[in-house]
C-alpha cells in the first residue's frame, strides 16, 4: 500500500484550483494521476482535491514501474486510463522522454478524456502560476483569440533584438489552453492560444526559458541569450555565448525529420505570471510570445505533419502586432485595444513563494 506523502500545506489553494476549476472535477469521476518520485507531493495535493469533492482517485508512480528516462509507458501505467474520466500528468520532464509523453497523450485524445498536462510542475509553480484566476486568464485568451483566428501574420519585436514575422494558414487552428479545460486538454498552469504557423522569418531571441531537459539543465538564460535566425519557418543558425547550450540545442533540432522546423506559434495570456523562473511549464504562459521546434501538435492544430521532438524557446518583453493590431507593448497587453482591464490583479491569489525545491 502506497505511504501518503507529506506536503506544505501551501499546495491547497493550486491544488483546487486545478482540480475544482480548471478541471472541474464532480463526485462521480475517476481520477487517474500519473507522478514520478520528485513531484509527489504535489500530486497527494491534488490527490486530496479530489477526495475533497468525493471523486475516486488513483495515483501511481513513474519510477514504481519504468526505469528513467522512459521512452515508453508500460501496461500497467497506460491501462488505468480506460477506468479513468480526469487524467493528469505531472512529472519532471527527461531528455529522451517526449516519446512516453506522445504514448500517454494520443491514448488520452484517443479516449477523449479530460487531461491536464502537468509537465514539470515545481512547488513554486503551484503557489504561483496555479493560483491565478483562471477565469479571468480564460476571458483574455479569448479576446486575443478572436483576433488571431483572423490573422494572416503576427510581428514580434523585443528589446533584445527579437525580429520575427509569423505568417499563418487559414486551414490551421488556433487553439486555447487558458486553465479552463473544456474542448481539448491544456497545460496546467494554463494561459496561451497558439497554432503551427505556415511560416516564421527572421531573428528570435532567447533570454528567458528552453524547454524539455533544457529547462532543468540550463534554468533562466537571459544572461547568456541564444540567437535564432530563422527561414522559411527553418532554424537556419543558433549562436549562444553558452557553447555546451549552443551545441545540444543545434543536435536536438536535427535528430529527426522537422526537428528544426517551427512547429508552435504561442502567445502567453497569464496575467498572474510576471517573471521568468527558468521553468518553461510556467515562464511560457508569462505575456509574451514563444515559439516551438518540431511537433506542431497535429492533432490539434490540423498541421499536416508530425516529429518525434518538440523543444519552447521563449523572448521577452515583446511588442507584438496583430494584422495592424498592436496587442503587447513591452510585454504588457494594451488593455484597450482587448476590451479587458488589469485591477481584478490587485485582489488575485496568486503570489511568489520561495519554496525549495
């Protein structure tokens, strides 16, 4: 029998707000969490969210049943997931383990269950970024989504010399994962819209975070930013005064086929996120743009194409234009120009907690 782990109890309010509002879980539904060793205390947090509004729940552990980094899930992993209504994921992320996480997902969209994406969820995280008001992130992601739906390209241009036109094809869907979890599963923290663009042209400065492995390897680069000169929506170049970073970025965005193509387009829209943290699962849904190389999440985009990796790169404080439209100045949204305002902020939850890790 699985010994509960102890938790801060500074996990409650992330944990039911993931539970009983981005998820919405009622009494009736099964509830499947799949955690690896280092995140379990978060997932007891979110195992007693649900116990607390009486849903059955099963927890299991990555490393009770695979050796890691695991490229793929066993049976006795994958099969609680045909028992299950609400499945979430939360694990810190492996170099070599997108393949595990593509095995989980698809079966999930198969199944068309009702999914948060928990990739490397940090205490931190969920007495930050988990605790916005994910209502309120949702009513922005839309407002920005009926302008994006319409787009034919998207400026980027930030203070460290990001330099980026995004054009994009009417055929592929823009898609919303603001926290509020209804028509496709989403990331928790949630807070961006994003699709796979027809093509992206020029520079884009990394000087916040990288995803996958990156993300735990390297932290918060903004001291050691990385330059992407892109064409034709292909990495063309990356230069990094970082050159261990410069070289294993360089080999990942080549071990496949559209390794190195621009797979994701995002704009992130939680206003409760204010900062990098050197943790892509949060720093992406800061107000801004970020982009990904390789799979352009077909099954949700209509993107024709797919890739066996995906790595975020992040810019900050972008301007950003919309057509015409400019929506961000200096990583701010122009409140005016979305019809929404920012003073619910000074009652949010949300805070900075330094809690280690």
């Amino acid at each position: 029998m699985m010994v509960q782990a102890a938790y801060d109890s500074r996990l409650v309010p992330g944990a039911r707000n993931a539970i009983e509002v981005c998820l919405a879980v009622q009494s009736h539904q099964r509830v499947y969490i799949l955690a690896d060793r280092v995140s379990e205390t978060i997932a007891q947090a979110l195992a007693d969210a649900c116990r607390r509004v009486g849903s059955p729940i099963r927890l299991e552990i990555l490393e009770d049943h695979v050796e890691r980094p695991a490229t793929s899930l066993c049976e006795a992993l994958m099969a609680p997931l045909e028992h299950s209504e609400v499945v979430l994921y939360c694990v810190r992320p492996m170099a070599d383990e997108l393949s595990h996480r593509q095995q989980f997902v698809g079966t999930v969209e198969r199944m068309g269950l009702r999914y948060a994406h928990m990739v490397g969820i940090t205490e931190s995280i969920m007495c930050q970024g988990m605790r916005a008001d994910f209502r309120k992130v949702d009513e922005v992601s839309k407002r920005l989504l009926e302008h994006a739906r319409r787009a034919s390209k998207i400026i980027v241009r930030s203070r460290f010399g990001t330099d980026l036109v995004a054009t994009f094809d009417p055929d592929r869907t823009w898609r919303k994962t603001s926290g509020i979890i209804e028509e496709v599963w989403s990331n928790l923290p949630g807070g961006e819209i994003f699709t796979a663009p027809r093509s992206v042209d020029g520079v884009f400065v990394v000087d916040g975070t990288i995803g996958d492995h990156f993300g735990p390897k390297y932290g918060l680069i903004n001291h050691t930013p990385m330059v992407l000169h892109i064409q034709g929506g292909y990495l063309q170049a990356a230069t990094c005064a970082n050159k261990d970073l410069e070289r294993e970025f360089w080999g990942y965005c080549h071990r496949h086929r559209y390794s190195n193509r621009v797979g994701e387009f995002a704009i992130g829209t939680n206003l409760a996120v204010f900062e990098f943290t050197g943790n892509l699962l949060q720093d992406e849904k800061m107000p801004g743009v970020h982009i990904a190389f390789g799979d352009p999440y077909g099954s949700q985009t209509g993107a024709d194409w797919s890739c066996g990796t995906h790595v975020d790169v992040i810019t900050g404080s972008c301007d950003i234009w919309i057509d015409s439209l400019q929506v961000m100045e200096k990583g701010i949204f122009l409140a005016d120009q979305l019809g929404f305002d920012y003073s619910y902020l000074f009652e949010d939850p949300s805070v900075v907690l330094d809690l280690e890790e």
